[in-house]
C-alpha cells in the first residue's frame, strides 16, 4: 500500500521536506497494527523521496521498540539535491556513508554499478531484488 505523499494527486496539504510526510505514514502504519491488520509483518519500501520519508518511520518505529520487519531504500536522497532542496536522511544514507552504516548495522547493501538515480531499465531487476528480500521469495 502506498497512499500519495501530501499535495499529490488528490491528497490535501503541500510538501513537507519529508517531515510531515513521514508523520502521515507512521500515523498510518499505527493505525494499521492497531487494528485490522495487527500483527502482520510489516515491511517499509521507499525509493527516491519515499526512502527518505521510510527511514525517518523505520528509525521513529525502531525507536519505539516495534521496529519493521522489513525495510528497503532505493535511491533515497542527502544533502542537498539538484531542486535546491536539502535532506538529513536518518543514518546519513547518502555517498560513501552508506557502506559504513550498513556495516555498524549489520545491513545488507546491494549495489547495481549501470543504475541511476531512477533505475532506468533496471526497474525489473529492482522489483525482483525487493521482493526477495521482503519475501525471501524470488520474484515473477
């Protein structure tokens, strides 16, 4: 599930650097343990923007002692980005930095070399690497 961020499609409110955003998903994510799917696993996909919004909720719900059983970052930004916008991603996941937070972490990291920032003509593969590590299943 992926409901549209603030001010997009026909959500309400306008862009919130992430912070407003990531508020809305974790009110979300909460409302969905409290009720109709308690107890579910449950796993955080971001990608671009949304990776940056998903590590503020995985490290907002890691913090309150219920972390996802499952999180995936593709291509979240940090620091400031070619809209002039700036992102302080929780663990500082940009660059170089990521290697080494993934290893103080115990994370896995999977590098595709040919992948731009979009994933242009990797999409495939993307999805099938997502799916294998959120279901430990091989993807279609």
């Amino acid at each position: 599930m992926c409901p549209n961020f603030r001010g997009v499609g026909r959500s309400t409110g306008g862009h919130a650097c992430g912070a407003g955003e990531a508020d809305d998903l974790l009110a979300l994510v909460q409302a969905l343990r409290a009720g109709i799917r308690q107890g579910l696993a449950l796993a955080l996909v971001g990608f671009s923007f949304g990776a940056h919004v998903v590590s503020r909720i995985a490290a907002a719900l890691s913090e309150a002692g219920a972390p996802a059983s499952s999180v995936v970052l593709a291509s979240p930004p940090d620091g400031r980005v070619p809209a002039g916008r700036s992102y302080d991603s929780p663990g500082h996941f940009g660059g170089d930095l990521v290697l080494g937070w993934a290893r103080r972490h115990d994370k896995a990291v999977t590098v595709l070399p040919e992948a731009d920032h979009f994933f242009t003509g990797q999409l495939p593969l993307l999805r099938r690497l997502v799916v294998t590590h959120v279901t430990g299943a091989t993807a279609v």
